[in-house]
C-alpha cells in the first residue's frame, strides 16, 4: 500500500516539475534574444533624462545620431567583457555618426567612476542608480543594447555582450 502512495506521489511530482518546466522555457521564449523582433523596434526610442554627479544626458539631443543605448553595471560580467569594444566601435564609427550612450546602472558612485577611469572608458556616459531610464525600455538583463537611427526610432536590440567591432556589426551601423 506504501508503495501505491509512493508512485502516485512521484507521478504528481515528475508532472509538476514537468509544469514547471513548460511554464520556464516560455517565459524564456519569451524574452528577447538576438534576431528576435521586440515590439518595440520600429517605434520611437522613449526619451529620458539622466543626471549625475558629473553631468546631464538627455536622449533627445542625441537626434540626428546613430544611438548605440548601452545599459550596462560594474558588477556585470558580460557588461566588462563588453566595454572595450564598445569604445573602439565608437573610435571606428565617430565620424559617421555613430554615438555610443552608455548608461550605467550601479548604484555605488565610485565603483563606477573607479571603472571608468582604470578601463579607459571614453564614451558617452552616465550613472542612473534609479534605473528610471532602462525601466522605460523594459530592461531587466544587462548589458541589454539598442540601436536608435537618427530619427529616433529603434532598429536592433541586443541583450547580452557583443562583439561591437564585428564586420556585419559595423556594416549594420553603417548604413543606418
């Protein structure tokens, strides 16, 4: 008889995990990934203001750009992997009109000036401890990037690090 509730507990808990599964993998499915089309790419970029200890950064004035909108941490594995090529994306494309808006996410300020400085990290950025900025993207998962035309309308996102000096990277910027 033990072992008739044995099975039947097993057989409930082998569904319910199998449940559990399904219900993760859409959630994941979900989310968006490289080569995915989010909604909101082919709509205006939401404009945002982000002031810190050392300067103001309205998204807006950036019009007439091409906006790489990097969301990005110290703390963030992914985030540091990222950055360098980053920065020379940014050298390569400057004088096509490509501007890199980094903005970071940490709430420690000298952590993030600390970084800064010792990575030799020459773009455009600032510091949104408040994450009200990313919270207008829906961003969740750093680094998560999106490529903004010189209208303002977003063409690409990407969540996780990338190889911002790759050929068909850089072709793409180009002809935006």
């Amino acid at each position: 008889m033990r072992a008739i509730y044995y099975y039947r507990w097993v057989r409930r808990v082998s569904q319910f995990s199998g449940v559990i599964s399904a219900i993760l993998m859409l959630l994941m499915s979900g989310a968006c990934s490289r080569g995915s089309r989010p909604p909101q790419i082919g709509s205006n970029a939401p404009d945002f203001t982000v002031q810190d200890s050392k300067g103001k950064v309205t998204l807006s004035q950036l019009k007439g750009q091409v906006v790489v909108l990097n969301f990005w941490a110290t703390w963030c594995p992914p985030c540091v992997e990222e950055v360098p090529s980053l920065v020379q994306m940014q050298r390569m494309m400057k004088a096509k009109g490509v501007t890199v808006l980094a903005v970071s996410v940490d709430v420690d300020d000298n952590a993030y000036r600390s970084f800064i400085r010792n990575h030799n990290v020459d773009l455009l950025t600032i510091r949104d401890p408040s994450q009200k900025s990313n919270d207008l993207y829906g961003t969740f998962k750093f680094p998560e990037t999106y490529v903004i035309d010189r209208d303002g309308v977003m063409r690409r996102k990407f969540i996780g690090a990338v190889d911002w000096t790759e050929p068909d990277v850089i072709e793409f910027l180009g002809k935006i």
